[in-house]
C-alpha cells in the first residue's frame, strides 16, 4: 500500500484513509522541480514537484479573541495603577494603552 498527500504526493509515512495498491512509477527523491509521484484519484504519474503552501495563519476569529483576551487580561490585572504607570516609566505611555484598550473595545463591540 502507498499513500499520499492532501495534494495527492507520494507520503513517505502511511496516511489512514489516503492509500492505494496502484503502482508507484520509478522516480528520484523528492525535491522541487523534480520529478515525483502524484496520485490522480485513479494512477499514479509523475509530476514536477512543488512544495505544498505554507499553512494558513489565524483567522480573524481567532486574532478577535486573542485581542480581546488581551484586554480582558489587562483590565484584570491585579497590578494598582500607580504602580503600572512607575513600571512604564511616564503616565502618557499608560494614557495611551488605556486609549487603546478602548479603541479595541469599541472596535469589537467589547
């Protein structure tokens, strides 16, 4: 049995689920531009190969809770304020966090 990819490349572990007992032609490593197996649904040919694309990143759901996870997490902090505005060395770095947070707020509806 060999399996293949979700783009249809030769694996070079078995995939449950992706496998077929057709014929693997002859082919060389597996490198860009080269020559490689990819399974059609029916055979195997041989095709250039080219690396798969990179994974997508966080949808905008995720990014959403992770912002607002942020906030939340600040709003929370247990730290008085006097002592997060001595920890940032001046209050106007402090006012423009907290005008941050509320435009994130209202941006999210938060």
């Amino acid at each position: 049995m060999n399996s293949y990819d979700a783009y249809g490349w030769l694996a070079d572990a078995e995939i449950p689920g992706r496998t077929t007992d057709a014929p693997v032609p002859q082919h060389e490593v597996k490198a860009v531009g080269q020559s490689y197996p990819n399974f059609t649904g029916v055979e195997w040919v041989l095709a250039t190969y080219s690396a798969p694309p990179a994974p997508p990143g966080p949808t905008n759901a995720e990014l959403n809770a992770q912002i607002l996870a942020e906030i939340k997490a600040l709003e929370e902090s247990n730290q008085p304020r006097a002592m997060r505005e001595a920890s940032l060395g001046d209050t106007a770095g402090l006012t423009m966090l907290d005008n941050k947070v509320k435009a994130l707020r209202a941006k999210f509806k938060w």
